[in-house]
C-alpha cells in the first residue's frame, strides 16, 4: 500500500472537453506531455486508478482521454479530481532541483537562524519560481524567489530552507 507521502501530484483534472469523455488535464510535470510515462495514475486515496491518453494539446492544459470514462456526465464529475503517481516512478533529479510537494511545509530561517515561517506552495507566473511563505510574525504571505541568491540552502533532511532574502521582503 502506497502512504499519500509517498504520492506525488502531476496533474489535475479541469472538467470535461467535449461529449465523449475527454477532460482537460493541467499537467504538472516539467514536460505536460511526459505525464503520459506514468501510466496508471490515481487518485490520491487510491480509489480510483487511469491510463491518460494525450489527444492533442489546448489552450491551459491537453486534452486527454481516460479509462472508463466515456461520457460528458463522467468527466465532468471528474472535475478538481488530483491526479498522483508513486514517487518511486519519478526521476531522480540533480542536486539543484527539487519537487514542489517536496519544498511544501519546510521551515524558512533567515542565515542568523530566525525562522521566517514555512513554505506553504510554490508558484511560477512565467518569470521564475516563488515561494510563498507564511508565518506568525507575518500579516500576509510573502513572496520569496526561489533563487540561489535568496535561498542559497535547501536541506530536505533538516526540513527547512536557509533564505537571505532582499532587503525589507520580510518584517524587521
């Protein structure tokens, strides 16, 4: 039996795209097409399980084609559904990568050793990757960019990263 922590999100399901079953899939992997080399995927309870079969590619995500789901109705129950796969199927990555669900809930210390709060997701809106922190002392979320400038230490083994951030991101 697979633990959810040993799961990994590649994709989410978007709802249905047109009459005979096919969804819209937003693919989370770094190529959306290589989704399909993980063939079966699951839900994250491990309910259900799919083949995903890559139509063709549209605008926001692909159109794809799932086991057992033939029909509008059924895609379109599917909507929101997360779609996982076994981090043992994954690739092992270099030294200066790491997957997003990895990065998620570590603590964020500043290089004094002050936490600063915890990583609660990961974002990219097409200029870099940020991390988005959340901590007691902060009012709102802030938004650190996951550079080696800003964070010059991951270390997954300790669960936290060591950020020196820009000047006046975070409250003195």
């Amino acid at each position: 039996m697979t633990k959810p922590d040993d799961l990994i999100c590649v994709g989410v399901i978007a709802g249905a795209f047109g009459v005979r079953g096919e969804v819209r899939l937003k693919s989370y992997t770094a190529d959306p097409e290589a989704i399909e080399d993980y063939n079966p995927l699951t839900t994250e309870d491990g309910s259900q399980s799919f083949e995903v079969g890559i139509l063709h590619q549209i605008k926001n995500g692909l159109s794809v084609r799932l086991t057992a789901v033939s029909t509008k109705e059924q895609a379109d129950a599917l909507k929101g559904v997360k779609l996982y796969v076994p981090r043992d199927r994954l690739p092992s990555l270099p030294d200066d990568e790491f997957y997003h669900a990895d990065l998620i809930g570590l603590d964020v210390v500043d290089t004094g050793g002050t936490t600063l709060g915890q990583i609660k997701s990961v974002l990219n809106h097409g200029a870099g990757d940020l991390l988005e922190v959340q901590g007691p002392g902060l009012k709102s979320s802030v938004l650190l960019p996951f550079t080696r400038d800003a964070v010059p230490t991951v270390d997954l083994n300790r669960g936290r990263v060591i950020a020196d951030p820009p000047d006046g991101l975070f409250p003195e």
